[in-house]
C-alpha cells in the first residue's frame, strides 16, 4: 500500500493577537521541515475494530487519528470509510517527537484524512477536509493545505501560503513533555499583550528569515517565556542561534 509522509512543521514567528474563548487568536508562520516525517500507511487486518500501528504514548482513543476518523464519520456518514477501517489499521512509522512543538498528531490527523479521501474517493475539498480537521486541532488545517510556508491566523483555521524558500532546520527536541493547554493559559495569565495590527501587518510581509535576524527568541515566539516560566528546565537546552517552536519544546536553527 502507497506510504504517505506527514510532515512536522517549525513556527518561525507565533505572535498573540487576542483571544477567543478559551483559545487564542495568532499570526503565526508555520513551515514544513522537509526532512522530519512519520510515514503513515493501511495495512490489511483480520479484527474488526479500529486499529493504529505504531509507537504512542497515548491509547488508540486519545490518538488524533481515530479523532480524524470520528469527524469525518460524522461528516461524510460514509459506510465505505466504516468498511475500510474495519479491514486495514493504520500503521504509523513514528518519527516526529510528541509533545515537541513541531505538529506531530496534526500532521498525522490530516494525513489520515487526504489518504481516505483518496483512497475512497470521497470527493471532498480541500476547504472541506480543513474544516474537518480543525475540530481534531487547532494546526490540523496547515497540514491539509500542505503549503511549504504559511501565515496562520484565527485559531489556526486561516492559512495562508506565504512565497519563500523553504529553508533546512537543525530541530533539538529537549525531552520535556510541554503541555499546550499550559503554555497558553500562562501566556494569558502572565504575559498577555497581543501585538498591534501595524507589527502584524509587518510580520505577515516579511520572510521568515527577516524576522529571524531582527527578533530574539522570546520577540519571535510569543509562548517561549510562559513555556521558560512553566518548564525552567527548558532555559539549560536555550543554545544562541535557536529559535522555539510552537508551544515546545524543540528548538530549531536556520542551516
Ligand atoms: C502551539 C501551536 O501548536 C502552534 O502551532 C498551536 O497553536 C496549538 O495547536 P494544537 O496543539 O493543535 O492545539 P489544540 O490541540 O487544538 O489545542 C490544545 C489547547 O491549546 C490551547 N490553544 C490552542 C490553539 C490556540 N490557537 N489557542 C489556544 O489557546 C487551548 O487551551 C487548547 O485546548
Ligand atoms: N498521532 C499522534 N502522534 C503524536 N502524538 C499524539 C498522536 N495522537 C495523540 N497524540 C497525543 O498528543 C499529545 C502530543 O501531540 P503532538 O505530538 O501533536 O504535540 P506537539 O508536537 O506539541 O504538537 P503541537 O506543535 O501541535 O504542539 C500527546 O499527548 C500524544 O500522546
């Protein structure tokens, strides 16, 4: 069966701009690391139930997979998609860290769901297959478009492709589980101070490696302090010329 890569993505910039609810509204560029993937693939089965192959640290429940596989039942009532998964597993070559910063579930989660909507036929958008997506998580809707380099904005919903090379990353995941639920509530607990539609209207402009030479770290990165505050081992792994990603805790440097 065909082996498709899903990809992590680095945030080069992720500013707060305000809150919605319990999230909160972002600008942020995500970009694909070319050369950090897991491999997902169906593979026949002879049990029934819905299955995943590969190494989690969390059940077949908690997986974003099975969480894309709920949504896009409830979307599609599809018997076809219920007939598939009852006949293949979905085997997963893990190779993104978890709790890294760098997507791993959600580029797993909108993998999952281009191969269905492949292999099925089921005809759906890709506008569609974002919204779908969303519902699993806030970054599933950059893997479905699959740009190289995009503006993120909303809660993660509004991608936008942004025309840049894609650059190579030296990626250093510390092994420290963040929480992203608790990096956000310390940004807005502690730090809150969304950026202004004039430095919003600069960074969507300019190309990751403009900001990159003209922010610090903590400027580029609006959740690096409350991930320093809520994890302060993370301040030993801190090497110059690395930048943070995402919600953490890997750090990455423009090669
Ligand atoms: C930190 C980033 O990974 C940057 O790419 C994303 O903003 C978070 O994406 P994610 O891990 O897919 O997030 P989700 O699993 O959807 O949400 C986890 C939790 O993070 C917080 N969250 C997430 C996204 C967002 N824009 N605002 C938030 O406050 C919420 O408490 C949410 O319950
Ligand atoms: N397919 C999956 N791959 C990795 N982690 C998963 C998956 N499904 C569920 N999880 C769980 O999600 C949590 C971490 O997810 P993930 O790896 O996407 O975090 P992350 O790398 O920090 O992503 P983000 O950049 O969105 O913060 C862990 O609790 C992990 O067990």
């Amino acid at each position: 069966m065909k082996i498709y890569k899903a990809y992590a993505k680095v945030n080069t910039f992720l500013k707060i701009t305000g809150l919605r609810g319990d999230y909160h509204e972002i600008i942020s560029r995500f970009m694909r690391v070319d050369d950090l993937y897991d491999e997902l693939s169906f593979e026949k089965k002879d049990t029934p139930d819905f299955k995943i192959i590969g190494s989690f640290s969390c059940t077949t429940e908690q997986n974003t997979i099975y969480k894309a596989y709920n949504e896009l039942l409830e979307y599609t009532k599809s018997e076809s998609l219920d007939k598939l998964m009852q006949t293949y597993a979905v085997k997963v070559d893990k190779n993104i860290p978890a709790f890294a910063g760098l997507g791993g579930g959600s580029s797993d989660a909108a993998t999952y769901l281009k191969m269905c909507n492949e292999v099925l036929h089921l005809n759906l958008s890709i506008k569609e297959l974002a919204e779908i997506g969303l519902k699993v998580g806030a970054d599933v809707p950059f893997f479905i478009y699959g740009y190289d380099s995009a503006n993120v904005s909303g809660i993660g919903e509004i991608v936008e492709p942004f025309d840049e090379p894609l650059l190579k990353f030296d990626v250093y995941t510390p092994n420290i589980e963040i929480s992203t639920p608790k990096v956000y509530k310390s940004y807005r607990d502690n730090f809150f101070n969304p950026i202004n539609s004039t430095e919003l209207h600069k960074l969507k402009n300019a190309t990751s490696i403009e900001v990159l030479e003209s922010y610090s770290p903590e400027e580029a990165n609006d959740l690096f302090n409350p991930a320093l505050k809520e994890y302060p081992k993370l301040k030993k792994h801190q090497k110059d010329e690395y930048y943070f990603s995402g919600s953490g805790s890997s750090f990455f440097r423009v090669i």
